[in-house]
C-alpha cells in the first residue's frame, strides 16, 4: 500500500507541476500589464519611471521561465505571493476562505446525498412504477437547471416571497442554507440517477438471486452484500463531486454572496488580481488530486479485488 501511494503521490505532483505551468503561462499571455493594474489598484499614478520600477520590483522585466522558476520556488516554501489589490498574502487570503467553502461543500454534499441515495432505493425497488418515473423526471430536470437559476428562484421563492432567509447569506447555519441547497439540488439529480443505476445493476446479479432462493431476507441483501458492492461506484461519484465542490462553486458563492474560494476567485478575476487566481487554481487542483488519492485508496479498503496497476 506504501509503495502504490508512493507511486500515486509522483503523478499527482507531475499534475500539479503541469496545472501551475499552464495556470502561471495563461496569466503570462492574458492582455494588459500586470504592473499597470497592480498600481491601479492601489491607487498610484502611472508614470515611466514608476512603472519601470514595479516591473523590476514584480520581476517581470525577465524571461518567462525565470519568472516562472522564481513563482515555483517560493510555492514549495508556502508562499503564493501577495494580492496586487490590497498587498495582502495569498495564502492568507486562502485560508480564511478554505472553510467557508469547505462548510458549504461538504453541506451540501450531505444534503444530496441524505436525499438522493434513499430516493435511489427506492426507485431501484419500485422500478417503472409511478413513483419510478416521476423521482426519474424531477431528477432529470433538476440536474438540468444551471446553479444560477436555481439559486434565483431559490431566491425569489423563499426569501423574497417566503421571507423565510436572508437574501444576502450570513456567516451562520441560515445563511449556509440557501447556497448548500443551490449547490445539492443538481447533484441529487445526478446521484440519483447513478445510484439507482449501480443499484439495479447489483440487484440483477445471480448472488442475489442465489440468495433469494436461500431465503435470506431481501432487507439483509439490499443493504449487506448490493449496497456493499454498489458502494465503489458510489465512492467514485462521491469523491469527483468533493473535487468539483471545491472549484465549482464559484456561481454560488457569488450570488449569494459567501465569503469561500468562489468569491474569492471572481474577485480576483474581477480585479485582474493573478496571484490570488493562480493560487485558487492550484489550491482547487490539488484538492482535486488528493481527493482522488483518497478515493483510490478507499477502494482497497472496500474491495480486495481492487490491484495496483
């Protein structure tokens, strides 16, 4: 097991050397002088001589590569560097988001999960009855709305008309409400369509009817040996939702206006702030990544017949 995650550990650091070179290139080439917006936004008159000198003091009167090499150095020592806005740290900034997105995230990924898995049941086992096809069609226009849409009638439904909670989200349970339940509504849809694929798969397997004709009771099969064997499908899903929360809530985030990664990022893209967006992508990259790790190393745990490739 060592040895695998060893190995695993060496392509996931080849990843994020790639993601922070393509991240680090694509600030490089976007338009405009980095110096020129950093001085705007502090409020500092451009001139010659002053531009000239910011350049210097950024580093960005060198080749690209050098840029580059200093950038990754300073990364592997824990510095992302500093906001061209406001002068304060990258890393600082991060971590006072980290857990606000980590909150919703995991929130609403319990949410969708304590709603769709039951539900996933029992479309598996009322499979093509009323019930089946109309959970099927709310789970297929759920996955199909886009978050900002229903973050708006989410809105307009329960604070507006309702006046039920905030509009503005609050630092508290409330105010977290709103956007996890934005965030859970499209991924019950998607759970719960997967779900009750791996669960109908399972349930047509020869154990279960094997076990059937012995008698065992079919409440001892469903949730001993198909949610058992079902349960690496359901990881995977799980786990590429966990990296995604982490990335994707941007839209989210900045409806509601909730102070995670997701504002933090379209501030940043905003303001034309590259250090704090080239350290969001890399801290959503390697959230991704280990996430991933984790996973793969849950399959081992849950099923021995998983190998190392």
């Amino acid at each position: 097991m060592l040895k695998y995650i060893a190995k695993r550990l060496l392509h996931l650091a080849g990843i994020l050397v790639a993601v922070s070179f393509l991240t680090f290139l694509l600030m490089y080439l976007a338009p405009g002088d980095a110096a020129v917006k950093k001085l705007n936004a502090q409020g500092i008159a451009v001139s010659a001589e002053v531009l000239e000198k910011t350049r210097a003091d950024m580093g960005l009167d060198r080749p690209f590569l050098v840029q580059y090499g200093d950038w990754a150095f300073r990364v592997l020592h824990g510095d992302l560097g500093a906001s061209y806005k406001d002068g304060m740290s990258v890393a600082g900034k991060l971590g006072k988001a980290v857990g606000y997105t980590a909150v919703l995230a995991l929130g609403s990924l319990a949410l969708a999960l304590l709603v769709s898995l039951p539900l996933a049941l029992l479309t598996a086992l009322k499979k093509d009855s009323l019930p089946d096809y109309l959970l099927r069609f709310l789970s297929f226009v759920a996955n199909s709305l886009p978050n900002f849409l229903i973050s708006v009638l989410l809105m307009y439904f329960l604070c507006v008309k309702a006046k039920l909670l905030p509009v503005v989200a609050e630092k508290n349970l409330k105010g977290l409400l709103l956007p996890a339940a934005a965030l859970a509504i499209p991924m019950m849809g998607r759970f719960l369509r997967q779900f009750r694929a791996e669960i109908l798969e399972q349930l047509g397997k020869d154990y279960v009817s094997a076990a059937r004709a012995r008698g065992v009771k079919a409440r001892y099969i469903l949730f001993r040996n198909v949610l058992h064997n079902a349960s690496i499908s359901i990881l995977t899903i799980v786990g590429l939702s966990v990296g995604t929360l982490f990335g994707g809530s941007v839209v989210i985030e900045t409806v509601f206006r909730w102070p995670g990664l997701g504002k933090l990022a379209m501030d940043a893209i905003t303001n034309r702030d590259y250090p704090v967006l080239q350290g969001f992508v890399l801290f959503s990259a390697a959230v991704y990544v280990l996430v991933n790790l984790l996973t793969d190393i849950a399959y081992h745990r849950i099923d021995p017949r998983v190998r190392q490739e």
